[in-house]
C-alpha cells in the first residue's frame, strides 16, 4: 500500500489502514461516547516536556547522555498505590544515580508507566481448563481493555476502561511529580539502599568486589559533593523524569493527540514517548500511519525478524526530516539471535546516515515458557538473567564494532521483591518462581537483579 502524503495525514486516518492488535468492542456507541469524553480531558503531559524529551535523546544520539526505560510489562490499575509506584520509581531513580557515576555522563530516565495498560497478545483467545471442560475467552489485553480474571465478565472488552486508565494514569503522574519535587531522588543515598545481593553467596568473588567498589565510590562522591554544599547537581535533590507507552490502543491515543497553542504539528499527550511493538510495525499499518504523523519522539521495537531494508523504510516514513531526537530504535533479537541479526541493521542504516536512537531491550527475546503446575495451571513465562546480560553485553560489542552508538537500555522491571526471572545474584530457581511471582503478563526484573543490571552496564 502506498504511504499517504503528510498532508493528507490526520489523528484519525490512521482508520483507513489494516489495524492490527486493534479491540473489538461489542457496543459501538460506548466506544465514541468514551472517546469523546477522553478528547474534553486536560493532557497528561506537556508539548515542552516532550520536546524537553527530544533534546536530551538527540544529545543521546550522539553518546552524550545514557538512557533508562524501565517499567512493568503491563501496568495495573489495581497497582496505583503509592507503596508500589514508589517502589518502581525508587528502582530507577537508584539504578540511574549508579549509570551517572558509572559512565560519567547525564542519565535520561523514562518510565514505563502511567499509561503502560495495553498488552499485545500473540493470539485473540485463551483457552484454559476449568472445572474439568476447556473454556475459551478473549485474552487479556491491559487494563485499558479488560481485566485479567478468566471469566466472560472480566475478558469482555469494556470502552469505560479507557477512561479509567486515563483517570489511574493521572493519579500516577501526579504522584511522581509530587516525590520529585519533594525531594524524593534523596533516597539515591546509598545508605538507604537494599544491597543485601551485593554479599550473596553465589556471587563471584570478582563481581561483587567490583559492585561493592561502585557502591562505595558512589557513597564517598555523593557525601564529598554535600559537604561542599553544591547544589547545581539536581542528581542529589531533584530529577527530570519521563513517561512511556506503548501505543497499541489507537482509540486512546487518538483521543489526546492535539494542536497546541504556539507550536507546529499535533501531539500525543497521553505520555511523552510512545512506542510502536514489534507486532504492529507493518509499513502500511495502522500504528506506523499514527505515529509517522505526531510529533513526539516515537520508539519502535525491532525483532530477530526484521530486516535492513524494514528498518530503513521505517525511518524513512517515521522520520524523513532527519530530525534529531525524533526516532528511537529497540531492537530486541534475544542472546541467541543478536549476533546474527543487528550487524546487517546497524551498518545498512549507519551507511544511510540516517540519526537515530539505538536502545537494546534484553528482556522481550529471551522469554521461556514453562509448563503448567499445581501452583500456575496456566504454566508461567520467565527469563533468565544471564541471557539478559549476555544479550545487552552482546549488544555494546556489536554497536561498537559498526561504529554505532548504544545509548541505553530498555527493560520490564519493578521495585518490589517479586521471582519472576530466573537467576542473578539472588540466584532464584524455577522452584523459587511460584514464591512471589506477581505479574499478569510478562516477567520482570525484580530490585536486586535490576540493581545487578545496573552495575553490571557501569562497569564497563
């Protein structure tokens, strides 16, 4: 299919293209009278913070500043409380004070929450044993569509839940910028810190004196800078922080896309980065004619399967005036695919001298599943953090080799003491999964392993 011309490009226009991962609503009228209600609502972000956005991931585009992404898989409305988004912010606030004196250089952080309640599914239906007799229901797609309880009332896609999702994802940003500006990044001290990891047994010995070194030099500069009385280092008292989605729910997204006053072009205003999945790329797709209208920076996810020629026509379509800081690229090919997969990607688009962002996201290529049990009928999906590791140490080793920049990371993790993912040095086991395993869709880093990640990038 032909790419429309921008001026024929419009927040809606999108609806005349193959809509993939879209919902399918029983009661049409629900949906228009949701989305005409959301469309009335004040933004949850500004058009200055996301161009403030843009112009920190053009300096990262040129390797000045480290970018962090991190959050749930899927968020849950049932999660907005202030001990669990405390906790998710905490991790990232932490994990990026030990990049910033790790690798000298400025950290972006941006979360992947308010707003993170869409989940693609790689099938439409569920199907699971109940009472004997299998059942078969719409999966579960966030908590923007429907809920993760296997019955008919639950699974039915519900439009009111856009406007609930609206309504947790402001009460969300409200909180985090209410801790910032209060000072919560304070809590960056290491003294406050849960390193017991740090001491585990099955550590190396090597690696947690090189942990312990960097946890102890972060101590020291942080205390020598108080002492001095600097207060022109916001890393001490106060942060800039971001949002991400990924924009999968166009209805939603649609619905705040607007002009604003003084500024050229429309804007998404549900979050300041939202992202296209690596099962709605398709050129001619819904999500690709979207997005290549906005003009927020946008991220796209690129797999194992995708080729040279895919990821220069995307940018191509998504980016055509080479604007700094506009495209980010997350290519997530799993440890065992990378060294195959990025070489071709990386020097095609490096030879076009075309700008982009290059983030590497561990987590989505090296899921595993494991059959059903007594304690997860339904069986679980995990990761392995050596395969995390061995990926995002894969991925720095081939940027370099292509003359590429690798500017960040891009991963699913949380603040709180869940056994999701195998390994690490907490060293948790397939018996230890069904301990705490919280999550309504994928796997995530829990604190120690996510602090683990961190020292492990700073110490290169």
């Amino acid at each position: 299919m032909k790419q429309s011309s921008e001026s024929t490009w419009s927040p809606e226009s999108w609806k005349g293209r193959l809509a993939a991962h879209q919902v399918v609503y029983e009661d049409r009228a629900a949906v228009e009278g949701a989305v005409k209600r959301l469309a009335v609502l004040p933004p949850l972000v500004s058009s200055f913070e996301i161009e403030k956005l843009k112009s920190h991931l053009a300096e990262a585009q040129e390797g000045k500043r480290f970018v962090l992404q991190g959050g749930d898989c899927a968020e849950s409305i049932a999660d907005c409380r202030d001990e669990v988004i405390t906790a998710k912010l905490k991790i990232l606030l932490q994990m990026s004070l030990v990049l910033v004196h790790g690798l000298k250089k400025p950290v972006v952080r941006i979360g992947r929450f308010a707003g993170q309640y869409s989940k693609p599914r790689s099938s439409r239906t569920e199907t699971r044993a109940v009472d004997g007799r299998e059942v078969t229901l719409p999966s579960y797609f966030g908590d923007l569509v429907n809920s993760p309880e296997f019955t008919p009332e639950a699974r039915r896609p519900d439009p009111a839940n856009m406007i609930r999702g609206y309504q947790h994802a402001a009460a969300t940003l409200n909180f985090i910028r209410a801790l910032i500006d209060g000072g919560f990044a304070d809590l960056h001290h290491p003294e406050y810190w849960d390193l017991r990891f740090l001491q585990h047994a099955g550590m190396p010995v090597e690696l947690r004196a090189e942990y312990s070194r960097l946890a102890d030099e972060l101590a020291h500069a942080l205390k020598f800078m108080e002492i001095l009385g600097e207060t022109a280092i916001d890393e001490l008292t106060r942060v800039e922080f971001f949002t991400s989605h990924e924009g999968l729910n166009l209805l939603y997204e649609t619905a705040h896309t607007r002009r604003v006053p003084r500024r050229h072009g429309w804007y998404n205003l549900t979050t300041h980065l939202p992202w296209i999945g690596e099962r709605t790329r398709a050129i001619d797709g819904a999500h690709v004619e979207f997005f290549r209208g906005i003009a927020n920076p946008v991220g796209v996810k690129i797999g194992p399967a995708a080729t040279a020629d895919e990821v220069l026509r995307l940018i191509e379509v998504l980016n055509p005036a080479d604007e700094p800081g506009k495209l980010v690229l997350i290519h997530r090919m799993g440890a065992r695919e990378i060294g195959k997969g990025l070489a071709p990607i990386l020097n095609a688009v490096a030879s076009s001298k075309k700008r982009v962002l290059w983030l590497c996201d561990p987590m989505h290529g090296n899921t595993t599943a494991l059959p059903p049990s007594l304690a997860h009928p339904a069986g679980l999906k995990t990761r392995r953090f050596e395969h995390v590791v061995a990926e995002l140490e894969s991925a720095f080793e081939i940027h370099a080799r292509a003359g590429t920049v690798l500017a960040g990371v891009h991963v699913e993790l949380t603040g709180e003491d869940v056994t999701e993912c195998l390994g690490g040095a907490a060293g948790i086991t397939e018996a230890d999964l069904a301990t705490n395993y919280a999550s309504v869709c994928d796997p995530r880093l829990n604190y120690s392993q996510a602090m683990e990640l961190a020292f492990r990038i700073a110490g290169r």
